[in-house]
C-alpha cells in the first residue's frame, strides 16, 4: 500500500492488526485516494481480501507523507 500510495501521491499510515487485518489512513486529492483503495481492493500478489470497509472522514490535512 506504500508503494500505491506514493505513487498517487497520497499521504497518511497503514499498519497490519493483529487479527490480520489491515488499517490504512489515507488523505490526497479524491482521485488519488480512489486508486489506492481500488488497489487495496486486491492487495499485493499473494495477499487475500476477504472483506473491505471504508470510513469517509473530513481530511485534516495533518500527514505530508505515507
């Protein structure tokens, strides 16, 4: 998610939970935000996503980087 998030140009942090999912905050223009959570959709080669929730927040504009 690092590499597609950079790559789109979008800041924020993911991190691996210890029940094996995935937590990711994510701030960019719309669009670029759009293209990580497509990718995320499928993840890395190897990776199985059994289930996908997304929660839309005010951005704070508070992460320059992922």
């Amino acid at each position: 998610m690092k590499e597609a998030a950079e790559k789109n140009n979008v800041s924020g942090w993911v991190r691996n939970l210890s029940d094996k999912r995935v937590e990711a905050v994510l701030e960019g223009e719309e669009s670029n935000v759009e293209a990580v959570i497509d990718w995320s959709r499928i993840g890395p080669p190897g990776a199985v996503v059994e289930y996908f929730q997304i929660m839309k927040e005010e951005s704070k504009e508070e992460f320059f980087k992922f």
